[in-house]
C-alpha cells in the first residue's frame, strides 16, 4: 500500500507543466489522465487498512474512501468549467489560453470549490478523517511504522505540491509572467497555493464525519453544478455577441 501511494503521487508530475515546452508527456487528455490517476490513491489507502487487519485501520480506511469518493466529483465539475472555457483537456493549452486573463477571474467559484475539493481528496485538516487520532487512534496508519509509515507521509505531501501545481496551472496562469523564467514563475505560484492549504490546516478544527460528508453532496455538488449552467450561459452569451 505505501509503495503503490507513492508510485500513484510521482506519476501525476508526468503532465504537468512546469515550464514552456517542460512538460515530461504533453498529452491531449493531461487533465483527464491527472483525475484518473490521482483517485487511485483511494485504493491504495483502502488497502493500507485492509492490509493491517485491525478494527481502526479498516474504519480509518473506509472513512477515507467515502471521503475521497464524494469530493472527487465536486472536485471534476469544478474543473469542467474551464475545459468549456478553453475547448481542451490539454494543460499547456489551458495556460496558453490564459494570456490575457487568469481563469480564477472567470471561474472564482470553480476556484473555491476545486480548493475545498482538494483540501478533502489530500486528506488535510480540517478534512484529515483517515488519522482522527481522537476516534481512530491514527486510523489508517496504526499498524504502519518506521519507513512505511513515512512513505505514505511522503505521498499526501507529494500529491499535495502536484494539487498546488495544478492550481496554479488551471487558475494563476502557470507558468506565463514577466521578467522571471517560466520554470520560477510556476514554483512560486505552487508555493503559494500549498501555503493558503498549510495555513487552513493550522487555522479550522477537524469537523465531524456526516457534516463533512453532507458539505460535498449538499453543498458543493450543487454550486459546481450551478458553475457549470453559468459558464454555458456565459460562452453563448459572449457568442451571441461577437466577442
């Protein structure tokens, strides 16, 4: 299971671009391909608590898949939005597209959705349910020491700089600025998305697990949705206009 959570992690850098012209395989479907692979990571913690044979790792491990299942569908329509905006799954398109305005300015919703949406798929406070150390005693990871354990702590911060990464490439214009290289403009922006996720980490208490799963289905379900009629809206009206 850790072995398998760090593979998943290092292999959502493959269609990232961290750079002009550096992207490692600048696929048409990179958006599609970083989605799909990042949910693998639900199997591997589903098998960390399976795998350890003891009641709190198993509860940690289907609190977290329930968890997990439910913010990635918020998580996916928040992104459509942009992919209707841009016509393209490609992410080096997207930031080219985003040469004149950044899409956290068309898309602020998809923006705090895809940010809340994150914060739940990370595992990050105040989402953390997989650990609860107050219920689960460290949930998932109870049997798991020295290197194993570290692996797994290494993956969620790995796919915490890939989430930041992908933040930064959808909403802050990527990799596209002035006077700096194109490679220092998209660490920069990812660093400060990984410190507003630190900083909520630090800041809200951890909630309880039916108010965190009624957020996704009451909440944040609805208003992606809602993004989405509204960028459809926007694109015939700007159509309509012969902008």
């Amino acid at each position: 299971a850790p072995m398998f959570f760090i593979i998943v992690a290092v292999m959502l850098y493959a269609v990232l671009p961290m750079g002009k012209d550096m992207t490692v395989v600048n696929l048409n479907v990179g958006l599609f391909y970083f989605i799909s692979v990042g949910s693998l990571s639900t199997i591997c913690l589903l098998m960390a608590g399976w795998g350890s044979n003891n009641k709190w790792s198993l509860l940690g491990a289907m609190r977290s898949v329930a968890q997990m299942i439910s913010y990635e569908i918020p998580l996916a329509f928040s992104l459509l939005g942009i992919v209707m905006i841009t016509g393209s799954l490609n992410l080096s398109e997207i930031v080219v597209a985003q040469h004149r305005i950044w899409f956290i300015i068309l898309q602020p919703i998809a923006f705090v959705t895809y940010f809340i949406a994150a914060t739940a798929e990370l595992n990050r406070g105040p989402f953390d349910m997989p650990e609860a150390e107050q219920e689960l005693t460290a949930g998932a990871y109870t049997e798991y020491t020295g290197m194993r354990w570290a692996l797994f702590f290494l993956a969620e911060y790995t796919n915490l700089v890939a989430v930041s990464a992908l933040a930064s490439t959808l909403f802050l214009g990527g990799w596209q600025g002035p006077i700096l290289p194109s490679w220092l403009w998209i660490i920069l922006k990812t660093y400060l998305i990984m410190l507003v996720f630190m900083w909520l980490k630090w800041t809200f208490p951890r909630i309880r697990m039916d108010h965190l799963m009624s957020f996704s289905w009451k909440v944040l379900i609805p208003v992606s949705l809602l993004n989405i009629v509204i960028t459809g809206a926007g694109i015939d009206f700007f159509r309509w206009m012969g902008w």
